[in-house]
C-alpha cells in the first residue's frame, strides 16, 4: 500500500509522538510511506534520515492513502492535496474537538489495522466550488473548500451588506459582518457557531448563515445541493475577504461570486462503529447534564 502522510508544519509533541506510532504500524505492514515535504521538517532525526521514508510535494492516483495527522483544519489543508483525486482520507486527531479527524492517539494501531484488513466504510463528502467574473478569476488559485466558503469585511469595523441570489432568483441582501455558506461536512464548524443547523453528512443541502445579521429577521437558510448561489458585496470599503476553507483571498466589491456543488467528492475513511450520531453526542456532549 502506498500511503501519503500528511499534518502540522509546527513541532507539536502530541502529534509527534502520534507519527512515531503511526510510522511503525505502517513499516510493519511494509507500506510504501511518503511524508509531506515540509511536514517532515518537523520531525526527530530518526524520521528526517530515515531510508524507509520518502517525501512528497503533490499527490498522484498511485496513492492509496492519505493520513493526516493533526485536527480537523488540517484535514481541510489535506484536502487541497487530494483534491479530485479519489484518495480515501484517513484522520488521526491531535487537536481538540475532530468530528473529521475522529481516531484518538491511543487508537491508532487498532484503528489502522481494521482499515488494513478492509474494515472500514466510506462517507463521501460533497465540496463547494466558486468561481468568479473574469477580471478576478486569476486571484482565486485552489477553487474549492469541504468546509464552507465565507464573505467577511475587511479593514474595517462597519458592516457589508452581500447580496444574494439563487439560481438567478433575488433572495436578499444580509446586512452583516459577513455570509457563510457551508458544506453538510461544516455545518458542525464556522456556520454553527454563528447558529446556522447541523446538517447530516450524506443530506443534499447546503446552508446560509449570516455572521452577525443586523437585520434580525436574517436567519440561516438549507438550500438545495444543486443550487447556484451568486454573491456581490457592497460596503464603505473596497474590498472584502473570502475564504475557502482556511484560505483567504481579498477581492474587490466589483467581484461577483459564484458557488455551486463541486463536480467531485472527497472520500472520508470511518470504523465501522463510527456514525454521525455518536460523533454528535460525544463531541458536542450532547445529553450531558452535570445534575445527573
């Protein structure tokens, strides 16, 4: 099997110590093993010089896996590397809360070897891709996000007023610090902090959050998957921020931005035990009451 490993690029101790494991485990099972280039960097001396193991820059279909090995933001910086690829996504969590990267350092041998003998599923998870009006499409590199994408002011402590449309339709334009439209996958993340609704991984819907509406009428909108959302911004200032992810381009209000359901997936590994549910209860600590 030819693996591909990939996490932080800061020494962090937890996560070295998950590699170490995770290397074993993978030369005992005589893995082809590759580490990101600059991921490597931050490992012992043992790992850097290490014969067994070789770098990567860009990732290729030979691939049969990808590890990544941090929390869930890194899973996302993972993705770009994957891409439309089809490699399977395996995450190891080093970080805090992980409902994408979901098996704990202490799991790691056991976990993997149930994926080595083939016991584990596949949740395919849809992507958004935007796209913008010619004169802006050059700054807009890597052109997809598994989270969501958000609109957010810039310089500037006023609110931006984003005007939205569906599928050619007026929808409205929210009076907020921003607009975040979010995947099924990151529903649980940026879009529920803003009180936007926990969407089911394999449900064909996206959601509409506004970030600090002053029109309070304004509230989270599920859409339909395969529905085109065209975004324009206005504000006192020129430019806005948008984010894909954990990347962030400035663009000018002039942009038009256009976002639909990416024409590919990207493939999580689960245990067979894992569901959606049990991940909801434990990290949201769902049902807990400290009076019982």
């Amino acid at each position: 099997m030819k693996v591909a490993v990939y996490g932080q690029n800061y020494v962090k101790e937890t996560t070295q110590k998950a590699v170490q494991q995770l290397l074993n485990f993978l030369l005992l099972k005589n893995a082809e093993v590759f580490f990101e280039s600059e991921f490597i960097k931050t490992q012992n001396e043992a790992i850097l010089n290490s014969s067994e193991v070789q770098t990567f820059e860009t990732l290729d279909s030979s691939y049969d896996l990808l590890i990544s090995v941090g929390g869930d933001g890194t899973i996302l910086r993972a993705v770009t590397y994957v891409s439309d690829l089809g490699i399977p996504i395996v995450g190891i969590n080093t970080g805090r809360l992980g409902f994408l990267a979901t098996i704990q350092i202490d799991e790691i041998q056991t976990a993997l070897t149930e994926i080595f003998n083939g016991d584990y599923k596949i949740s395919e998870r849809s992507l958004l891709s935007v796209s913008t009006n010619p004169e802006h499409s050059d700054i807009v590199n890597t052109n997809f996000a598994l989270n969501e994408i958000a609109l957010s002011r810039k310089n500037t402590t006023s609110m931006i007023t984003v005007e939205t449309h569906l599928n050619g339709e007026y929808l409205t334009s929210y009076w907020a610090d921003g607009l975040i439209l979010s995947t099924p996958t990151g529903s649980t993340g940026y879009s529920l902090s803003c009180g936007g609704p926990v969407i089911a991984p394999d449900a064909k819907n996206f959601a509409l959050t506004p970030i600090a509406p002053h029109n309070l009428s304004a509230r989270p909108l599920v859409i339909p998957d395969n529905t085109t959302v065209t975004l324009r911004v206005n504000g006192r200032e020129d430019q806005f921020l948008m984010s894909l992810d954990s990347r962030i381009v400035t663009l000018a209000n002039t942009t038009i931005v256009t976002v639909k359901k990416a024409d590919f997936v990207v493939k999580m590994v689960e245990l067979l035990d894992e569901t959606f549910l049990a991940t909801l209860r434990k990290k949201l600590l769902w049902g807990e009451d400290r009076r019982n």
